[in-house]
C-alpha cells in the first residue's frame, strides 16, 4: 500500500516531459525489473537549474522521479551528484521496503545525465582546442 | 449532506465475486440456528451434516460427479497443494515423475518445487503464444515413471481454455493420474468428469459469487491421496466452515444451472469493452486465445503503458482490474507465452462480473483513455514528435 503523499505524486507528478534545452540526459534501465528511467537535467554556472523525467514504471517510480527532480533544482551539480537514497526517501515520506531499489535507480539515471553533461563538455572544449 | 455514492465498475471476478442473494440465504440458517458440527452425532451435528450433504450433492450434480468424491477445503490454494503434494506422495511407490504445465496457479507450481526438493522430478511444459500448452510437448514429456499429470481447464490470467479432453486422454491412455485445475472454468464453461476422464480437480467458490474461505477438490473414489493435513476425520480432517460450504453448493448450483444464458451475456459485454478499447485506443493487443477463452475475460497489452499506474488510475475512479505478477515477480504464464518485458508489464487483466453493464463499458474506456494518454506521455518507450525531430 502506498503513502497518501505519494499517491497525490503519482496523481499529479511534478517535471514530467521532455527538456528541450536539456544540457545531459540519463537513460537508466533497471536489468531486473525492466522499469526505465529517463532523467534530462540542465545546468547553468555548475548549478542544475531545471530537471524533467520520463518514467516507464508504476506508481512509486513516477513519484520518486517527481520528488527527485523537484529535489535537483537550484542544487550544484556536485550536490546533485552526491544524492543519497536516504534523502529521496525521507522527502517521499514513506515507501515499502519492496519497492525501495527504485530510489537507487532514480539516482542511477542521475548519474548517467550528469556524465552525458560532462562528456558533452569535453567535446566542446576538444572541439574549441582545436 | 448526503454522500454521493461513488460509482464501482467491477471487473476482476478472477479474484473475487459479491456474495449472490441467493447463496447468502441459504448460508444464514448457518450461523445462528444450523451451527452444529456436521461430525458430532447430536441432532444439531446431523442437521448441519445434512447441509453439507446437500452441498456435496450439487456439487457432484454439476460436474457428473458421486457426492463421496467431493471435499471441501479452505481455499484453492489448499485444494492444489493438496491434488499435488498429496496424489505425487501417494502414489510414489509407482513412480516419481510429475508434469505440470508452466501457465498453471502458483499454488501448483509453488507444489511441484516441493516435490523436487522432496526427489521428485517434475516437468514443466510450455504453451504456445495464445496459452494454449502443447499436446505434443506432454505427450514427449511421459516417461515409465510419471506418475501424474496436472494442466488447467482455463488459464486464469489470460482466459485460454485448454484442449481438455485430448490431454485427459492422451493421460489415462498411459494410467497416469490426471489433475486439472478448474477454478477459473467453473461457472464459464460445463465441466464433466464422466465424459472427460479425470481424476482430480479443483474448484473455486469465489469467483462464481460463492463466499471465500472454501474450494473443493473432486478426487474419483479409486483414487489415492495422502492426507495434507493431519488430524481427525477423513482424507480432509478438521472442523468444516459450514457456511461456506454451504453457500459454495449453492453457488457452483446457480453458476452451472445458468450457465450458458449467463456466459453468453458475459461474453458480449466482454466482446463490447474490448472492442470499444481497440476503437479509441492505439496499440492495444490481445493476451491470450482469441475464441478458445472463458467469458469473462479480457488481458490486453496496451503499449508503453506501465499496468500497475494504470490499475490505479482506474481504481481513483471506481474501475476494478487487475494485473497479474509484478515488477519483481512477473506472469510465469505470459513468460511462458513468450511476451517481451515491456508487454509483461504492460499487461492488465479485467474479468467481467455479471451486473456490469455497456453502460459501464462506455464509462470505463471513456476513462481509459484520458489515463493511457496521460501515461503514455511519462513513458520513455514512446517517443513523442519532438524527440523523433
């Protein structure tokens, strides 16, 4: 059974789409339970100043990715990189101990947006080098 | 102020059913006047022996069977557990080999894992992509030491009937002994144990609007079955719910008296919400034989759209539906009929109950499909036109 708060995430999830103007994107897939997670952050001066998310998962999934994403905004990009499961949990409120691995999975697709971001970075200064 | 009376659109009688008016009537007089014991020898214990009795004969009546082959248990689970621990085990001395098929209740494939720990060598054999399980895998499967047989008159999570009496026969030719599971035909489709050469099979009472807390298990009277659980009284010891049971027999009478007339109305409000979901939703398909299927259900994909979200959506809004297996433990039948993942989860079950109406069919696609919208555009797995640019 899921906690009142986040079924009223579930029912209304905040920064669901697409980010056009996404500076990285990480696409996790759980190899388990094939649930996908798809994160595009934008960051400006080394701070994320906007985050949306894809889900392909149940209840729970779309809203840690509500809570996660509200989370990011406004947080340095080294801030962001450190974000435990713990943290998502306690902004969430409650969740069954089943379904927890879907924090670490979130924070996965984190990981993945902010590398896509460094490696785009490095490409542009390659590029600029040269 | 008065409430508003929230509206209910109940489609998972696969998991449960109300209690008919008429059932409950006759499980009343149980509780406060017929409250006996039906094995003490007192009047009030014959009395309620009598109900049992009754119970046991409208039982037998719907499915050819004798009264003394029918035992009552507390639920389906128990009665599958039973069939197969307790036919393997007793029958062991001639030999240790079971088959089962893969898109069988977990009761029964929880079962076989024990017999294997237990020496037994079990096999489980595979279906095709409508569920339908392979005659010809069986039929390669039977060796010198098989000694039972266990397939499902219908699958319960995707509706497909099997070829019952071929796979009975194709059994008894060999004297093994042959269980199928019928909880989920009972009621939807006739059942003849004098025509089709069964041994065992078990029977749910509460999807046929019985109550719950009972299941029975037809065992033919040369049959041999150790005893699940230990105690006084019979190959089924312990102190019979004799409400339930009674309200079972009434039940499986209704359901059987009825049952073409009430199947036929089923299937057609069935056909019309499927239909009606394929018109105004894209990408939606069928789990699950097309015709060889009970009446009452209906397993679709619809893509990209994760089922458990979609369960929930629906229940915000009174609809009832139900998706078999989770994330972490998917549907061994749709492994079985070899869905992708994404289908596996995609995947929603309705099963029609009797009073749910077209009108109830318009209200629930009409909702359907604003949430399916809704999660569609969550969803990764579809990519909107301004991803494909």
């Amino acid at each position: 059974m899921y906690s009142k708060k986040l079924l009223e995430l579930f029912r209304d999830p905040h920064n669901v789409g697409i980010l056009q103007s996404a500076s990285g994107v990480g696409v996790y897939e759980d190899e388990k339970t094939h649930e996908i997670f798809k994160l595009y952050i934008k960051i400006e001066n080394e701070t994320v100043v906007d985050a949306s998310f894809k889900v392909y998962s149940g209840v729970a999934g779309i809203a840690v990715m509500s809570v996660l994403t509200d989370m990011l905004k406004n947080k340095s990009l080294e801030d962001a990189k450190k974000l435990e499961d713990k943290q998502l949990l306690e902004e969430l409120g409650s969740l069954e101990a089943g379904k927890r691995y879907l924090l670490e999975d979130a924070l996965n697709s984190v990981k993945l947006a902010v590398e896509d971001y460094e490696k785009k970075l490095e490409k542009e200064s390659k590029k600029k080098k040269k | 102020m008065e409430e508003t009376k929230k509206r209910v659109v109940y489609l998972d009688t696969a998991n449960a059913t109300y209690v008919n008016r008429e059932v409950l009537q006759e499980m009343m007089p149980t509780f406060n006047s017929c409250y006996g014991n039906p094995d003490s020898i007192h009047s009030v214990g014959r009395t309620a022996r009598e109900l049992v009795e009754i119970a046991k004969r409208r039982i037998a009546m719907a499915i050819s069977a004798e009264p003394r082959e029918i035992y009552f248990t507390s639920g389906v689970a128990e009665a599958n557990n039973w069939a197969i621990l307790g036919l393997a085990r007793a029958n062991k001395s001639k030999g240790n080999h079971v088959i089962v098929s893969k898109v069988e209740d977990k009761s029964i494939l929880l079962a076989c894992k024990q017999l294997e720990k237990e020496g037994f060598e079990v096999s489980y054999i595979g279906c095709d992509e409508n569920g339908v399980v392979s005659l010809a895998q069986l039929m390669g499967s039977i060796k010198q030491n098989t000694i039972l047989v266990s397939v499902n008159v219908a699958n319960g999570e995707v509706g497909t009937i099997q070829n019952l009496n071929a796979i009975a026969r194709t059994v008894k030719e060999k004297d093994i002994i042959f269980h199928c599971d019928a909880s989920w035909a009972l009621g939807n489709m006739p059942l003849d144990v004098k025509s089709i050469p069964i041994d065992a099979m078990t029977l749910a009472s509460d999807n046929i609007y019985g109550p719950k807390g009972v299941a029975g298990l037809y065992l033919k009277k040369s049959v041999e079955i150790e005893s699940f659980i230990l105690g006084e009284g019979g190959k089924r010891p312990d102190h019979m719910n004799v409400p339930a049971v009674v309200g079972f027999g009434k039940a499986v009478e209704l359901a059987t008296k009825e049952i073409m007339v009430s199947s036929h109305k089923t299937k057609l409000v069935r056909d019309y919400l499927y239909k009606s979901i394929k018109e105004k939703i894209e990408n939606v398909s069928l789990n699950g034989h097309q015709y060889q299927r009970i009446a009452n259900n209906l397993n679709i994909t619809i893509d990209c759209v994760d089922a458990e979200a979609l369960m929930y959506m629906l229940d915000e809004e009174g609809i009832c539906a139900s998706v078999c297996g989770t994330r972490l433990e998917p549907s061994e039948t749709l492994i079985a009929m070899k869905r992708t993942p994404e289908q596996i989860y995609s995947s929603i079950r309705f099963t029609v109950a009797r009073n749910v109406t077209r009108e109830d069919v318009d209200y629930v696609v009409e909702k359907m499909v604003d949430m399916v919208k809704k999660l569609r555009e969550i969803s990764p797995l579809r990519k909107s036109s301004k991803e494909a640019k």
